[in-house]
C-alpha cells in the first residue's frame, strides 16, 4: 500500500531496490500530488542506487538538517519562525529547482507583507540552507545568486536623562526596576528576564551571561555598578531562582501594554526596549569611554557594531587633541628662544 493517511495527510510508503523501507509525509491532503510525490521519490531511488545519479533533495530535507546542526545558535527560535512562512512557497521544492526567479518572487513578497528588511533577514536565512547543501552537504552543485534589498545605516535610537525621569515616572514599578538595570549594564532584554541569581556575585559586584545566553556566544562579565546593586537589592526574597518577577512569578515578556502605555504618556515615539541598550552606550561613549572597551562592556563581537556610537564621543576627543598643543607650544617656545638668541 504505497499511501496511507494519519489525520488529514497523507504519507507515502515504499521500498528502494536496495531493500530499504521508506516512510515519510506527502506533506498534503490531496491524495493525486502525494500518488505524484510518492512516484518520484521511488524513480529517484531507483536512479539513485542502480544508475548512481546523485540524490535530488528537497527543501524539506535541507530545513531539517539546517535546523538540527544550528539547534543552539541564539536566532534558532527565529529561524524557525522564518522557515514556516517559507513554506508556502518550498515545501517539498527539489534544491536544484530553487531559482532566481522563485527567491525573487518570495523577496517581493514579504517585503511587500513586511519591509526590505525583514525579507533581508528570510533571504539570509534561505543563502545559508543553500550554502549549506552546496558546499558542507554536498547535495548541490551550485546555489543561485540571491540579491538582497539596499537597507538603511541602523538606526541609533537613545534618550535623554530628561525622557528617561519622564519614561520612569510612568511604569509601574517592576518595570522600573528592570529599566534602570538595563541602562546601568547595557544588557539585553533576554539576559534580563532570564537572570538568576546564580550568575550574580553582589559581594564582587559582578554578574556573567552564559555563552548560550549571550547573542554572540560568549561569555559576558557584567561589572555592576551602585545604581544596579541598589535595584537587585529591592529585588532579594522575591523568587528564589529569577532575579526579575512580578507578583511572585518569572517575567516572560517585557513589551506589554504597560509599557506601550507609559511611552506615550511620556511622549516617547519610534522608541522599544532594546533601545535602553542604545542609550545605555551612548550615555558611555558621551561620557568619553573608549571604544574597545565599550565594546568589552557590552559584549559586542565585532568593532563595527560598536562604531555606530563612535560620532558621540567626539567632544571627548579634544582633550586628547590638546595633548599635542602641550607638545607644540614647548616647541615653538623654544625655537622662538633659539631665534632670537
């Protein structure tokens, strides 16, 4: 019986000349495109093993493995997310019939839906299965050329002391807490919901992000400074485990309504949570901090995403600048001795 149903799909059985039994999901509820799926994956096999033709894989079978080998990358969830839109249009698509015109046609789509953006980041995605199958898997001879939409510098969105007072005024108070804590560390909103206490040391004042925590995949070393000693004080015999809570349970989620809610009664447009970690940098690199160790601080991987910041700190760079003005003026002193000697 080469096709059965489980539910409303159905699956398609049959074994290769090699006396292997494969089972597997037509991936549809028509019984005619699963008789069709089923027929071509058995004439595959049978070219497979008797005229050694490379296998042709599906999109399907890419998805998954790509999936399984990058399980621990930090964008896994999301990726996830990205591969069940892209079904609509790869779902059981032969790699090698993946072409310009298909990516075209599904770029056009969602930024149409989204932006250039995001299509970017579902393009990006679809490059590196490909990249995959061609040159790690071996499954493809080449991959097509996937062109991405221009995007714009990113934006670098921060408050001022004043709008930060008016945004506080305005939370209630768990959320408090938990912004001033990410504009005294600069930590992510995933580290900050997350935390535990076990990654804190208040005696050293110190705190770590986990390499599985951390977007990069490192390990942070969070100095702490009074203000975010002060906060995770208040914070003590609330939870045994998380640092953050409200009303006695785990914090899943830190974009809510209350928070929407106190950025317009604050005044505060185009502004989310991430941005205190703009703020938080900025605030530094105005303050003269150097970059590399910004970049330290905030455990960025690259110099690059630490440059963005960088036009900030230029007030602070004519204290240096007047370090040659010392140099020159003994200089120019002297020589004007020697001259008139």
């Amino acid at each position: 019986m080469p096709l059965y149903k489980r539910g409303k799909t159905w699956w398609i059985t049959f074994t290769t000349p090699a006396g292997e039994r494969i089972r597997c999901s037509a991936g549809t509820a028509d019984k005619t495109q699963a008789q069709e799926y089923h027929d071509q994956l058995k004439a595959e096999s049978w070219r497979t093993q008797r005229l050694g033709e490379k296998p042709k894989y599906t999109w399907d079978e890419a998805a998954c493995k790509f999936l399984l080998e990058t399980q621990y990358k930090a964008t896994h969830e999301r990726d996830k997310e990205k591969l069940r839109w892209l079904q609509q249009f790869l779902r059981n698509k032969p790699l090698h019939e993946i072409n310009r015109e298909l990516i075209d046609h599904i770029a056009q789509t969602k930024a149409n839906e989204t932006s250039p953006s995001t299509a970017n980041r579902h393009l990006a995605l679809i490059r590196a299965i490909l990249r995959k199958a061609c040159n790690d898997w071996e499954w493809l001879d080449k991959t097509p050329k996937i062109r991405l939409f221009p995007e714009p510098k990113r934006r670098v969105r921060w408050l001022t002391p004043e709008q930060v007072k008016k945004l506080l005024n305005e939370l209630p108070e768990h959320q408090q807490d938990m912004m001033i804590f990410a504009l005294s560390t600069g930590l992510r909103q995933s580290n900050i919901i997350n935390l535990e206490w076990s990654q804190l040391d208040l005696d050293r004042k110190a705190a770590w992000i986990h390499p599985d925590q951390a977007k990069a995949r490192k390990a942070i070393h969070v100095p702490l400074n009074s203000v975010a000693i002060t906060v995770l004080l208040r914070q003590i015999g609330k939870h045994p485990s998380r640092v953050f809570t409200f009303r006695g349970n785990p914090i899943a989620w830190i974009n809510t309504k209350a928070w929407k809610h106190a950025l317009k009664r604050a005044g505060i447009e185009n502004f989310r949570w991430h941005d205190l970690r703009h703020t938080w940098a900025s605030w530094l690199a105005q303050q003269g901090t150097p970059m590399n160790v910004l970049q330290e601080l905030g455990g960025w991987e690259s110099e690059e995403m630490v440059r963005r910041y960088a036009h900030l700190s230029k007030p602070q760079l004519m204290q240096h600048a007047e370090l040659v003005s010392n140099v020159l003026d003994d200089t120019i002193l002297s020589h004007q001795k020697e001259k008139r000697g």
